[in-house]
C-alpha cells in the first residue's frame, strides 16, 4: 500500500513564483550592541534608514531623543542601566545594552600620577568603586584605597598584593637600674627625776618616748615605765636622776636592677610588665547605684615598645618606660576602705638607632628632704644648754632612676634546619631467652632429641 501526499499551491502564488517574485522575510534581529557612558555625557547613533520611533527601558537613566529623520540622541542622567529600541522606516530593529558610570578618568589620573609604577585600574558598578590591578606591597594598596576613599564612597581594594617574605624581628635589650641613696639623721635628749630635789618628774619634746611614772605617791619611792629606751640610757640612784638619748645616724642603698628582652615583629607593639596589681574599689551609678566593683591598677616595671625597620637598616623606636611602686602614705580612705596611690616615674619617647647601638634615658632623679623638729618652750632657747631640750629628725631621700636601651635584629631560621630528619633512638639487638638446664638430680623428660635442642652445642653429650 503506497502512500502520496499532495500540497496544494495557490494559483496567485504559482503567478508570483513565475513572475520572479518571492515574498519578503524579514531577517532575525543580531545581539544588543553594548555602549559605555558617563553621567553627563552623551552619544549620537546614525540611522540612514530613517527613524520611525525609539523607547527606552530606564528613562531615569537614558534618555533618548530623535534629533533628526536619521539621528538619535542617547543622554546618560544617572548611573544604571538601560536597553533602548530604535525601529527605522524600513522595518529594522537596533537594540542597545546603555551602561552609566561615573566619571572616572580624574580619579583615574590622579591614582596614575600618586603611583606612577603600579597597575592600579577603577571599576564602577551602581553603589561601589573596586580597586584592581596589582601593586608591589600591602601599604601601598592600603594607600590607594585611602586616596580614593576621599573622593568616593563605599570604595573598595580588589588589589593583587604578592606573598609577604620572612618579616623582620626586632630584640630590645632594656635595663632598669634604680639608685635609692637614704641618710636620716636623728638627736632628741628626755630626763626623768625619780626625786632629786625631793621632785620627781620629767622633760621631754615629745617626738621620742620617755619614760612614763608608774607609781607616783607621796612618802614613797617613786617608779617609772619604759617603753624604749632610745639608744643611750643612764640613770644615777644617788641622784636619783635618768637621762635618755636618742642620738642616731643611718645611711641606705637600694638598688633595684631588670633586665627583660622583649622580641617583636616590625611594626607591631610588645610589652612587658615585671610587678604585680592592686585592687581599687569602685561605686557604681545608675541602676546599681551604691554596687561596690573592684578594678586592678598594675604597678612595677612596665615597657611598650613599638619598632620601625627603616629603608636604610636602623630602627625607628617608640619607647614608653614606666616604673612604678605603692605609696601607702598618700593613700585615702573612702568609706572605710584605704586606697594607696602610685609613686610613678613615667617616659616615652621616639628614636632611631642603628642595629646594635643604645641610648640612655637618665636623669631621673627624686631628691627629698624630710625634717622634723620639736623643743620645750623657754628652755629650747636657753644658749649652750638649750641644745639638751630640743629634738630633731632630718631624713634625705635620694633617688635615681636610669634606663639603657639597645635594639637588634633577629630573623626567622629557615625552613631548611626543620626538614633535618631527627635521629632514630639506638636499640639493642634483642637476644633469644635460652632454655635453662635442668638442676643436678632433677628428673628428666623427653629423649635423647629434646636434649639436643636445649644444648646451644647440639646433642648431649
């Protein structure tokens, strides 16, 4: 059974076909064509076909705006995107991918002109300015971006930076040398008369003690306590007469020596702290007025340092020392609670030395003086003898404080020294347990083979 299909022409179309006729198809539109602008510019696009009408998808962004029967006019107005439409007389269709960024070429040459020798490039999207390219070190990138941080906002740095090598150290050698020189000088005379003169008494200036009567009635001996008898004492029964001295002179030499080494990577802080803290309370405020907390002060020895390798091999030093002890003396007392202050001697200073070389920060010196001086009224003034009623206490302090500071360089050992294999412990060879013989007169199991095996000669003998 045979099939046949039959397609029926229409006779009008047969008469085209003849004539040499064909109806027209039109032709598929190509891809958008993508155009680059700038807030503020515009571009004009050649139609010699004619300009029927054009649209646009984000007026806000482009405008277009027939300018002539066969040119348009494309207005970038804000940044975005847009897709326009041109239809020409003869039936065509264009259509265009609008991109609006911002104006660039001012930020652009003046990050060519700041860094002339790296590749440094802008991209703008709708919000946010990027950074690309490649440059020669961290700070340099961190520079760029700053640069165009201050012109654009939300800017960000997508930067190649190449792999940092093996940073630089830097050792500092501190030495903390403390002086404290202390005199004190003391001379005070008090008398007791246990009845001389049938007048029992005393004199005294009251800055050291003296003795103080313990029976004191009339017809009888008279007796006095001591409490100290300072350092020279004398007493005469027969006349009934005591003296008592205090004549003393004392010389002090502390001298309190540290010595950390700090090491850090170039560019960042280290600190050190050779002391301890002390608690300090504190009233609270708002809801929890009246909530006592407690905070820690640290006192001692403390050093910051922050190091600086230069271009030209020294190192540029920001040093802050601080030497510190609790002075209980000046303390106050809030509430019942004592809280001591802080005798503190603090330095910071920048500077730079070459590797190996030190500087001195001395100079700081406490030099006090403390005199106390007491005296009976009227016999004080009495010349020659009026030396004996008087009291005196002449302390002097004296102290010095000196740091010595040496930088160094210190670099990072090598890979190669970790990839040493590590030595093998040594073992004896391991030694086979050999069967013990039997004890004399012990039985005996098995023939003449067993025997054999047991005895490292071979067969019994």
């Amino acid at each position: 059974m045979r099939l046949v299909y039959q397609t029926r022409i229409g006779p009008w179309v047969l008469l085209l076909a003849l004539a040499g006729f064909a109806p027209a198809i039109e032709p598929l539109p190509s891809g958008p064509s993508e155009i680059l602008l700038t807030v503020g510019r515009g571009v004009v696009i050649d139609c010699p076909q004619g300009v029927l009408r054009v649209a646009t998808s984000n007026p806000e962004a482009v405008d277009a705006v027939a300018a002539s029967s066969q040119e348009v006019l494309f207005h970038a107005k804000a940044l975005g995107q847009a897709t326009l439409f041109i239809w020409s007389k003869a039936g065509d269709r264009k259509v265009y991918e609008v991109t609006v960024e911002p104006n660039l070429e001012p930020l652009r040459k003046l990050v060519h002109e700041a860094f002339p020798d790296e590749e440094i490039d802008l991209r703008s999207s709708r919000d946010s300015l990027a950074l690309v390219g490649k440059v020669s070190s961290q700070s340099l990138a961190d520079r760029a971006l700053a640069l165009v941080s201050a012109s654009v906002k939300g800017a960000v740095s997508n930067l190649k930076v190449p792999p940092v090598g093996v940073e630089k150290q830097v050792v500092l050698h501190v030495k903390f040398a403390e002086l404290d020189r202390t005199a004190a000088s003391q001379f005070g005379v008090n008398f007791l008369s246990t009845g001389a003169l049938n007048t029992p008494g005393r004199i005294t200036s009251g800055q050291f003690p003296s003795g103080n009567p313990s029976q004191l009635a009339a017809g009888t001996p008279t007796s006095f306590s001591l409490s100290d008898a300072l350092n020279i004492f004398a007493f005469r029964p027969d006349l009934n007469l005591g003296v008592l001295i205090s004549d003393l002179q004392t010389r002090g030499l502390l001298q309190i020596l540290a010595e950390p080494n700090l090491v850090a990577t170039n560019g960042k802080e280290a600190s050190f702290l050779a002391g301890g803290e002390f608690p300090i309370p504190v009233a609270q405020a708002g809801a929890n007025s009246g909530a006592i907390s407690v905070i820690f002060k640290e006192y001692g020895i403390k050093l910051s340092f922050l190091p600086q390798v230069t271009a030209h091999g020294t190192i540029r030093l920001h040093v802050k020392p601080e030497v510190s002890s609790i002075d209980a003396a000046n303390g106050v007392t809030v509430s019942g609670i004592t809280i001591p202050s802080l005798t503190t001697r603090r330095m910071e200073t920048d500077i730079e030395l070459g590797q190996g070389q030190s500087f001195v920060i001395g100079g700081l010196i406490d030099d006090r003086v403390i005199q106390n001086l007491s005296q009976v009224p009227v016999l004080a003034h009495i010349p020659i003898l009026g030396a004996l009623f008087k009291s005196r206490s002449v302390t002097k302090t004296k102290t010095e404080l000196v740091v010595v500071v040496t930088p160094e360089m210190a670099e990072p050992a090598s890979g190669a020294v970790w990839d040493i294999p590590m030595p093998i412990p040594f073992l004896p060879p391991l030694v086979p347990e050999q069967k013990r013989k039997p004890a004399p007169g012990a039985a005996k199991t098995g023939g003449a083979a067993e025997h054999a095996a047991a005895e490292p000669g071979g067969a019994e003998k």
